[in-house]
C-alpha cells in the first residue's frame, strides 16, 4: 500500500486539500447532498455513492 508510512493525520490533509483545490467544484450539487465521498489521495480519483462500502470500492 503506498500510503502505509502515512499518519492518519497526514492522509486526511491530503484527501482535504485534494477535495478544496480540485473536487470540491464538480460534487457540491443538489444530487450529492448527504451521500459519501471517498477519495484516492495518490490519484485524485474519487467516488461519491449512498452507500460507504460502494464508495470505498
């Protein structure tokens, strides 16, 4: 896994900046509202569904 020697910590600030600078944009919509979002820190891929378990898939 490539972000095994990660902290918590420094993931999460990753998965942020990631999610202001370049997702935030194209997700906030009336459509997503309340569903979960999850996102590839290496790649900036993400997924966004109802369901967790669909998402982090």
């Amino acid at each position: 896994m490539p972000n095994s020697q990660l902290s918590k910590e420094e993931i999460a600030k990753r998965g942020g900046e990631l999610y202001e600078k370049v997702i935030r944009v194209q997700v906030e919509t009336a459509e997503n509202i309340g569903k979960i979002i999850s996102i590839n820190i290496n790649t900036g891929d993400y997924e966004i569904d109802n369901d967790l378990l669909v998402a982090i898939l």
